[in-house]
C-alpha cells in the first residue's frame, strides 16, 4: 500500500503532510487555523488535501484533532479550542476529497506515531506523555490504540496527584498538570521573581523584571547556560512529571514511557529527574520488570504522522 | 465448545470448578492451600482436576493466581503469599492432567470473569476494582483483557493518592489501598476507639473495647444497623474510593466501573458515596460520556469463572 | 478609670465608639473611610473624636487598623487595603485630638476585646480565629497580647495546610484561609453549580443559575432552611476550620478557641463539625487538658471595644 | 544573686549543673536515669543537689522533665518515657535539700536557656525548634517563656503539615515530626536501601547492606564526606524543615528561630535547604520583617542552664 495524507489541526496551524508506509514525510503543507468559523477548517483541509492529491498517488486520508471524538471516527463531539459540535469532518471530507478519511484525538494520534515510527517502534506497550502547556497523552497496549469506551482515554493530565491541591481549568483540584507542565514550570519562575529571591536575578533581568514575560523555553535556555535557578525549576517539573508516570506505570504496565511537547525539548534536564522520581515511586520496583522512560522522537509531527498511518491501517 | 476447569489459588483456599460457556458453576471443589510447600499445590490441583475429569468432559483449565505472571501465560514469576518463583504451572498441570493449562493473574482472571457473565457483560471496557484488605483490580479493554507489557498491570491499588501519605506495604507513601481499603477501614475504627471518642461506644462495645478485633464485616453489620460512626467510617472509605476511580476513568475511560471485594458487600454504604464522590471529581464531567459504578456480581466466583473461560478463549 | 475611644478602620467603614471599663459602648459613630486619600482618614477619626470629647470625658484613643503596627504601637507600617506606608497615626491623632493614642493591629484589638469582654472573659489564654472572606486571628496568652517581635503574629490564616495546595493571594499554595474560610465556602458553592450537579438545584435557584452571584450569607440562610448540600458546604469549612484548629492548639495551648467572623454567623451548622474534626485530629488528645471551641460574642465591635480597652491599658 | 543548680532529666540520663548568673556551668553531674521506678530518679537528684550543695552556695534548683508539668510548675502530670503520674517532684526535693524548687517542661526549659545565653540571647523572641528523633520545641516571647494555658504549649513537632499523612506515634496522621526529624531521615535512608537503588551503594556499604543499622550520625558523617546520597537525605530533611517553620513564624513572629538537637550537627548541610524552603514559603515574605535561622548553641546543655535560671528568676 502506498501514501497516506495525515492531517494534525491544533488551535492556531494545521500541518499537512503526506506519508509513506515508513513514516516518512514526502510532502507537506502548513496553514493558518481559521478557528473562529469552523466550516472553514473542513474547507481549507479539503482544498489542500486536494491539492496534495494532483501531485500524489494518496490512498486515504487520517485527521488528527483536539477534542472527543466519536466511537466511528468520523465526529469530533466536542473540542476545547474550536467551535466544533458533532462535526461531522469525516462525512465531509470523503464528500469534498473522494477518499476514505479516519479521525483521532490528536493525542492519541500523536501516541500511534511515536509507537509505529518513533520512541515506540521496537515496544508493542508505549505510553506517551505530551508535556507542554498543560499534559496530554495516548496509550498503545498490545499493539493497538487504546482509545476507550468513548474515545476520551488517557486524559493523564487530570489524574489528581494533590487532594485539595491547585486549581485546574477543568474544574478540578489538583490535577498532575498543574505540577508537572510548563504552565507549572512558568508559573514557579513568576512566583519566585514576585518573592524577590536573589538567586532569580539572571531569569528576572531576562524578562527586564516582567514576570509575565517567562516563558518556558526561556527557562530552558538559561537552564542550558548553567543558572542553578533554572536548573531547579526543571528538575522539580520533572520530579513532578516521574512520580505521576510512577503511578502511571502500575496501572498500565506499558514497556516504554515517551516524554514529548515542547517542555521535553530541555532533554535530560527534565528526564534525569523525571526517571530518578519514578524510580524511587515506583511500587514495587524490585520485583517488578522495568519500563523505560524515553524522550520522544518524532516531535511536532508524531500527530500527522500518526494520523497518516491510522487511515492506512484503517483502509 | 463445552466444559473448562478454572482454579483460583488463593493464600488459604484453592478454589476449583467446571464451568460451561454460559459462565454457570456445574461442579465445584474446595481445598486448602498447601501454602509451605510450592510443590504440593500443582499436585493437588492436578488431583482435583483429575477427579473432576472423570465426571466431566472437560476441555482446558485455566488457572488464577495472585502474582505477577509471565507474558506466555504459562508460569508465576513471583507470588507474594505463596514461594513460588519462576514456576511452570502450566508446563506441570498440562503434564498431569492432559489438559491445555493457561495462567493468569488472579485480580485479571476476576475481571475477565465479570467482564464475560457479571457486572460488565454488557459492555466492552470493564475496570474492576477488587476492595479487600488491599485494593486489587483488573482492566478489560475493547472487549480484551489489558495484560500489560510485562503482565503486571492494573496494580490500581498502588495509585498514590496522597504525596508523602500513609506508608504501604510497598514500600512507597500514598497507595490509593491505604485509603480505600478495607485495611483503612479497620484502622479508622482502631483510632477512633484509641482516641475514646464517645461516639464509638457502641463499636467499642462489639469487642469489649479491644481495637485489635475490629473487622471490617464488623464494621458493616452495625452500620446496617444504623450506627452513625460505622455508616460514616464506610462513607470515608468509600468517598477515597469514588475519588481514585475518578482518576482512573480520566486514563481509562471504562462504560463500567465494577467494585467487588469483601468490602463491597456494604453495597450502597460504600457505593453511594463513591459514586458521589466520584463525580465530584471527575475532571471535566459535564463535557465527557459517564462511567456506571456498580456493584461486581460474581462474587468470590469472579477468578475461578473467568478462569476458566479464559482457557475456553485460548483453547 | 473612665471612658476611651474605641477606632476600628476598615476598608469601607470606620466604627468609633466610646466604651466604658466594662467594656459597654456608651456612644458610637460609623463613617465612610475615605480610602483613596490617606490623610483624610486620620482627619475624619480626629474630627469625629472631637466632637465624641465634648459630650464625654474621654481619657485615651485606641486604633485598630488592618496591617502591620510598629513595636512602638504609633504608626501604621504598611496595610494591604489602604494606602499608608509609615503613616505616624499616634502622632498625628495625639496632635489632633490632645489625648493619647495607640495604635494596634485590628485582628489583635478584637481579639483583645474578646478576651476582656467576650468569650474569653474567663480565662488568661485565648485564640480567636476570625473566619470572613479569609481568615485572621489574634492571640492572648497568660493574659497578654501576643503581638510577635515586629507585631505581625498571629497571621493564622497562612498556616499551609495543604503542601502544593490551592493558591493564595499571598503568594503561597495551600494557605488554612484557602479551604476554612468565606471565600472556600463560596468557591465550593460555585464548582458544584458549575458542574451542574442535580442536588445543587435549590441553591442555584437562588442565584438563578449565576455562580457569581453566590454568596457566604446566602449559603447559611439556605442550611438554616435544611438544604443538605449548604449544610454539607458549611460543615466542609467546619472541619477544615477544626483541622487547623488542633494544629494551632498543639502550637499555643489556649484555653480556649473564639470562633468570630461573618461565617460564625452559622453558628453550629459550622462549630459542630470544626469541634468533632477538633478531637479527632488533636494529637495526643486524651493525655492533654482541653481547649474549649466557642463562638465569639462581641461581633463586629471586638475591634473597636478591644482598642478603646488597650487604650486604657496603655494610658 | 548567685549560683543554682539546673536538672536536666531525660530518658536515659539525668544531668545535672551548678550554673551561675551568665549562665556558665560551674560544676556539673551526670547520672543514669533509673527509669523502671521513679521514685528513684527524685532520691538519686536529691542526693546529687546535696553533694553539690556541700561545695557551693546554691540558692534554688530548676528541674527539665519531659512530659506535661502543672500551671504552679511544680508537678509532673504525665511523662511519655517515665512512668510518673502527678509525681511531686518540686514538693519531695524541697524537702530533701531545703532549696526552693521549680519544675518546667524540658523542651521549655531548653529554650529558655537558648533565649538567656545561647541563640538567642540578643533578643525578646526565640522559637526554639529541636530537631532529634522527633521534633520539639519552645516559645518565649516578649521576654516571656510560654507556657501555654496547660503547660503543654509548643508541642511544635505535631503540627500537621500533610493532610492523611504518615501515620505519627501520637495517633496522629502527617505531623511535622514525621518528615522533619532523625526519624525521617532514617526511613528515608532505609527506604532507599530497601529499594535497591544504585546511589545508595555507599551508605548501605556502610552497614553491611543493613538497614536497621542506619542512624542519623552515620548519615551526617557521609555527607560531609561528599556523598551526594547522603547530602540530598539531609536537604529533605531540611526542606521540611523549613516549610514547618514557615508556618510557625506566620503565627508566631520570633526574631529568631534557633534550631537544635542531634540532627542540627548537620549544620548548614541542613539548615542551608531549610532557610531555603522557609524564604520560599514564608507568606507575603517581601512584606513582613524577617526572622533568622540559627543554630542553637547551648548543644545538650540547653535544658540544664534553662532549667538552672528559671530557678533563680523564680526564687
């Protein structure tokens, strides 16, 4: 079988690529998201998809997108960033292309790539964790996506790791990505230029004072400079980030745990502590066979990638 | 396809029983468990099989056993009550009994069981959570059972639910069986009979004031009674319980939570509260399809049953 | 010994009353506090004062102001609704109105007055815990005010309660103002309407379905009328109050603890589950003599009669 | 005024010093407490006093006793290692050395001494935090030790710093002792042994890969050797440390927070993590005036010089 087109719609771009069966990416196309009306999105997808299709031989097409999606694959119920209800893209998109088109969670899509392609590839059990703003994930158990009864598994960014803890904007208390998440890592950096701590002198001159102005990728690079501060707010996001996969792990016995999202580009910054974490959480960890917690590889593609391969499965 | 023989070895009893591919109990046997000497297990299921046999056409046993079990299905790596290490159950029953033998997790075999004939015959995504002393559970995916990599998944009692909390037989801080257990159960009675609290009096009275003969069926019978201390200690456990299934239909998202166990026979003195705890935290409740908490069905059944159905679908 | 002049600056109103050696309140005044100019409020109390002084004949002026005292009880350091930075009260007021004056913290002054006049009249060691929007507290022990070395003890409301717990206005996670307080009540109020839980329905009836519109006061009339949800809510803060409580006593060793503050208004709908969290938490609780939880009795005066009171002391 | 005599009666030993006005030791005792009957531990102090008394003018003795002393400090009501009830102590050595007596809560006693001649001396408000197997502790303010209503003030060690924490000797869950003491740091040790994990292979060697044999000296000698295991066990320790008195200075408001006991030898390898943690917990920090942390200085000494001055302040 041939190429497939993988579609990954996040808040503000969509990628568009078509991929080969080896993951490989052979062309690609990058647009704006045009979120305020959402007919337009299905739209600018088609056309390009069309576009991709003149110069390709494309087989099927694979739509990775934030929010619930249905049972069938074809409707995306709800989503956090776009006016979607019961958008019917599936129906739409094999209207408008005249092929056979499969949708996702975007996480879970991007967990498929990393398993098919990427951290995952020689494992048949991969948990991935997305660490960015906040923390997502997707579950591959027995070589097959674990989507859930209703396609909303591995919502790991809520399991709830402080009773009473801090607020989230899902309502709850709490959740592991209020302590393990770049929001987390930006959020300690502000508290501590407020407190006025002198260790915080070189990140606060950075931001000339203006502790809205952190942000993470910030904090890495002045990580990577050597500033003590900086290396401590990783490390304690990533001590956060190891006792949840800690439980993680003795509920899903997966063989590797990919960490990916842009936070885990500070590599073993956040990993070494992440994995000394795990270690010394982990229940039963003697007697117990071990998994590997990895970085992930494919980036910002794992969800088009993934996506690509879940139509060419699917066809 | 007829009968199958599931045997479930437990710490003190082995339980042994032919069953048919409706899930229904045509005949059974009760041992006890020969626990000091390895050997004398296999042998004496492989007598009761045997005896079993000549009565009935049996096909396959299937075996369940508290342990972690090797990804074959074949042998118990290690057993915490019983000293078994390595040890090729199958090789051996299949060698005696001239039957095909599989092994299986026992708490994986209970959930199997209650997946195929009890509380989620009618569903495709099963959690079971098993409350006894401890807490122990198994996970049915898309109609399969979720082993895990390495065979050692679904250990949902050692979620740790509260950072740097009460010490568990782990040997980690927090376990989720430290709180939702029967074992909690029993010890918040203990303290408050310790405290002398007034109104403990009539539970102090049950056992003549001495803490260390509170049991939890104890506690169960007078809250049936209506003693508003026993009635709220079970509410406290079962309001931890609701609040750790919160967390794990937010990684699994199950059609059906079923809690079985000795402390289950409290019913709705455990489960009510569960069940409103658990929707108060759930992460984002209003926007995602609903879990049913129920009570489990098959009882101490539950391992011996889907045991044996187990080797019919590996037969 | 005659009469003084009790002054309670709030951020909206200021109390001035003249209050004779039983504590009684013999002529009162009530004023807008002139908030945005600072130098208007010292000229509102001194012209209020004068014109107290010439229908009675006062001895001393006491001050109780939200903020921090210096040691010297003269000047206002730093307030967080009101705009002084070193405002020199004493001075001024003495200036002004030809008597002397001391100025004290407004959480200290009531809590004096309740230790003179209110509910710790009969003992030499008091704690009060005053539950509003936050909560505050003052001391007494061995019948002195307990102002700490730079007069800033007693800021009880930040006790963490809760490691990585809620986040707190002052910077902090987990602070005992953040789950026994107003503000947690109504904040608890708010999630269970917003997640449109059905046993929510009265109390969102209130509010017409308007979160924002909840109120503490609207709370406890809703209890008062036997909803079990804003019972349940009050009774929450309750034993969170009564948990911070014991650590308190363990710390301070009261005779006893005055409970004041607009949500005291709730009476035992609130003391009730703060005294039983109270013993069930109180480390040691058999081998210790008891502190007795009380609701405070002077309300909204303690402030103004606790000053007038420590400004005879004083004088 | 000149000499006297301070007692320091702890579980094992019983110390005992002729002290004079600055608080120097002028001569000084040490017997073993015969602990099985108390009676004995009045005859052999009796007996001691006289021997000193025969070669110096000593005007008063002042006795430290663990345990809960009366509001006329004059009787042992309860002691946790001692099997005294309502024993008269002050009553029996007045009659057997015809010296006035007065008797005070050791960990007071202690702190008293710290604020006359140790890390306190240059100030009216000290918190004395003792940090050996578990955490105790003293509060003088203003110039005034406090007491607390029941002479059972400052019992600091069981503030609750982990809601449904690790279970405490006291029946309690989660108090401070349990994460901030010698104990703590020795179950962190063994916990790590137990775990296997390879950066403990110095500290297990050190004990023959025996964990019962870990203690904290042992631990502290590691770290100033450099081993990073040991280094990090002490911060945690320390961390916790810091957090608890956060707390403490938010209700309390000393100048200065002396910590002592065995574990304080660590030096600033603990108290460095503990300023640390308590600057980045301490409340609205920017805003209120600070508090140092010291190390106490009076060593073991402590309760003996306190005990000796608060006999003569009181003759």
């Amino acid at each position: 079988m041939g190429l497939t087109v993988g579609v990954d719609i996040g808040g503000t771009k969509i990628a568009i690529g078509v991929v080969d069966v080896d993951g490989t990416i052979v062309a690609q196309d990058r647009l704006e998201t045009p979120a305020t009306e959402p007919g337009l999105i299905t739209d600018a997808v088609a056309r390009a998809v069309a576009g991709l299709k003149e110069r390709h031989e494309i087989e099927a097409v694979g739509v990775g997108a934030a929010g619930f999606v249905d049972a069938a694959r074809r409707t995306v119920l709800f989503a956090p960033n776009i006016e979607w209800e019961d958008e019917r893209i599936a129906d739409e998109l094999e209207r408008r292309t005249d092929l056979p088109v499969v949708v996702e969670n975007d996480a879970n899509a991007a967990a498929w790539g990393e398993f098919r392609f990427g951290a995952g590839a020689d494992v048949d059990d991969l948990l991935l964790v997305t660490v960015g703003t906040g923390i997502g994930g997707g579950i591959v158990q027995a070589g097959q996506l674990n989507r859930g009864a209703n396609g909303v598994a591995a919502e790991i960014g809520h399991l709830r790791v402080v009773p009473a803890g801090i607020k989230c904007g899902c309502g709850q208390y709490g959740c592991w990505e209020q302590y393990g998440s770049g929001r987390a890592l930006v959020r300690q950096a502000q508290d501590r230029i407020q407190a006025g701590m002198k260790e915080v002198a070189a990140l606060s001159a950075l931001v000339d004072g203006d502790p809205s102005r952190i942000t993470g990728p910030l904090i890495t690079e002045e990580a990577r400079r050597g500033d003590p501060l900086a290396i401590d707010l990783i490390a304690d996001v990533g001590r956060w980030l190891g006792e949840g996969i800690a439980s993680l792990v003795a509920v899903l016995d997966p063989s590797v745990v990919a960490v990916g999202g842009g936070v885990a580009k500070a590599g073993d910054l956040l990993l070494d502590p992440a994995r000394a974490a795990f270690w010394r959480t982990l229940p039963a960890a003697l007697n117990r066979p071990q998994a590997a917690i990895r970085r992930a590889t494919l980036g910002n593609d794992a969800g088009m990638i993934g996506a690509a391969d879940l139509a060419r499965s699917h066809a």
